[in-house]
C-alpha cells in the first residue's frame, strides 16, 4: 500500500467575480477533509485576483488560517495564475507520492469523495492519474466502478475540478499551457491541453463515471464559445497517439456538427480551423505575466 504524503490544493479567484459565498463553502469541505485526516498535510493554495490588500481579500473571503493566500491587483488568466501557484509548490520540493488538485472557487468536495480518492491511489501504487464527473447536486457513490479510460473520456470529463494527480505526474508534464484558458484570446482549452498530457504521461489512470465532485452543470450553451481553444488543445498533441489522431478528427467533425445545429456560426468554425495554421506558423508566446504577485503567506500572519 502506497502511503500518500500531502494533499495540495490549488484554487484562484476574483475578489469582484461575487463567488464568495461559493468559495466558503469549498474550504468548509476542505475543513471536513483536515479533520478526517489530522495527520495528512493538507496545502492550500488561494490566489485572490484583482486584490489589492491581501489582508483585506483574507478577511473578505474567509480564508481559515491554515491556508497560504496570495494576491495580484490585477485579473490574469486562469493558467497564468494556476502556473504561480505551481511555482510555489514545485520550488518547495512536491513530493512524488503528493496528491494535487486544482478546485475553482466555486467546486467543493462532497462528504466520502477526497477519502475514496485516498483510498484508490494509496491501494494502487502506480496511480497517477483519477477523475470523475462532476454536477451540482454531486454526492460520493460507493457503488461506481473504477475504469482504464479511453482518451476520448478523458477529454470529456476530466477538468480541473475532477482530476486529483500525482506529484510525480505533475513533475514529469509541468503546469499549464498559458497560451490557452479563460482570459487569453483562444478562452479555452488550458484543461483539455492538462488532461491530454496527463493521459499521455500517467503510468495508472481511473475513471469513475459518477457526479463526485460539486461544481455547476457544464452549459451546452458555451460549447461553441470553447470549440476553438479545445480544438487547438487537441492538436497540439494528437500525433502523439493513435487516440490523438481520432480525438482530433472527431472535433472537426463536432464543429460540423455545431454549425449545421445552428449553434457555431460557419465563420467560428473556419476561424478555428484557420487558428491550427497560424498557431504552427508562429511561436507560442506565454500569455502575460502580473506584474506583482505577494508571496504566498500564511493568511493568519
């Protein structure tokens, strides 16, 4: 049996996005997770955006004393601002045997599901990767059945909110793409780029097809608003497998799709398309760094 050595938790918001109430109760069910298990390290690591006293945004947010907050006066995206906390964690020396992941402000842990999480990678040395589905009225299911995925599931539902990651694997792909996500040009895609290099890295991978973690249902609505992001995601590495090829050529077949549904406009469709061109043609440039970020402290000092 595998011992596992710290959790790490890595979350960001925007002190004006009005998602306190939701952050609350996030860390209450960390709170829950702590006390279950006082032995195990817990990290949590809370970028407050757009901030410009961090004593403040603690106070304002609630952040219990035991967590590590740090603030940027300005709203960076959201890769950009998972990559700084990464910073932090991978220059402390994460551990391979670590638990990492990234819940957003507005994610929490129902009861039994972080224990159950526990429970699968302390029994399976070799996991390095677990995920499952997520929804508003998400509770833990003891009767869901643990499976190998196929890439194709993992690029469906395996986002920031439902993966939980080895250090090891986080050490081995880095962190996220800072050229894709919510807040640079493409909107979209920072997770779908992390999850396909993560099934590509992973030595063990589980999937459980069950609403275990809480976050808001995924809207239909902004399927056509992140075509583009996830599409270039995918080919950044579909060569690198066979899955990769067909995960690719079903997304341009999805964007088909879309615009004969009415919910793409041809013109998207084409601008994505056109985007895999002049990605190639071009160096990636990271999207732009804050200015200032405080180092991360103790919320209580």
């Amino acid at each position: 049996m595998a011992v596992i050595s710290e959790i790490a938790l890595l979350t960001t918001t925007d002190m004006q996005g009005a998602r306190l109430d939701e952050l609350r109760r996030l860390f209450e069910s960390v709170e829950k997770i702590r006390r279950a298990h006082p032995d195990l390290p817990i990290r949590h690591l809370l970028l407050l955006q757009r901030c410009d006293d961090l004593a403040a945004g603690v106070a304002l947010t609630g952040a219990p004393e035991w967590m590590e907050v740090s603030a940027c006066a300005e709203q960076i995206p959201l890769s950009v601002a998972r990559n700084r906390m990464l910073d932090v964690l991978l220059s402390d020396g994460v551990a391979d045997s670590a638990l990492v992941a990234f819940p957003d402000d507005d994610a929490w842990y129902p009861d039994g599901t972080f224990d159950h999480v526990l429970t699968a990678f302390a029994d399976r040395p070799s996991l390095d990767l677990w995920f499952c589905r997520y929804g508003p009225q998400a509770a833990f299911d003891p009767a869901a059945v643990p499976v190998r995925p196929s890439l194709q599931q993992v690029l469906s539902f395996a986002s920031s909110n439902t993966i939980a990651l080895s250090g090891r694997l986080l050490k081995a792909i880095g962190g996220f793409d800072e050229t894709l996500g919510l807040g640079t040009p493409v909107k979209s895609g920072e997770d779908t780029e992390f999850a396909m290099r993560a099934w590509l890295g992973a030595r063990g991978i589980l999937f459980e097809d069950a609403r275990m973690i809480g976050h808001r249902d995924f809207s239909p609505a902004v399927r056509a608003k992140y075509y583009g992001g996830s599409l270039l995601a995918i080919a950044r590495h579909a060569g690198r497998s066979r899955e990769g090829c067909f995960a690719f050529l079903r997304k341009l077949l999805v964007g088909v799709a879309l615009v004969f549904r009415g919910d793409l406009p041809p013109r998207a469709m084409l601008g994505a398309w056109g985007g895999l061109f002049s990605a190639k043609r071009r160096t990636q440039v990271p999207a732009q760094r804050p200015s200032h970020i405080r180092l991360v402290a103790r919320a209580g000092s």
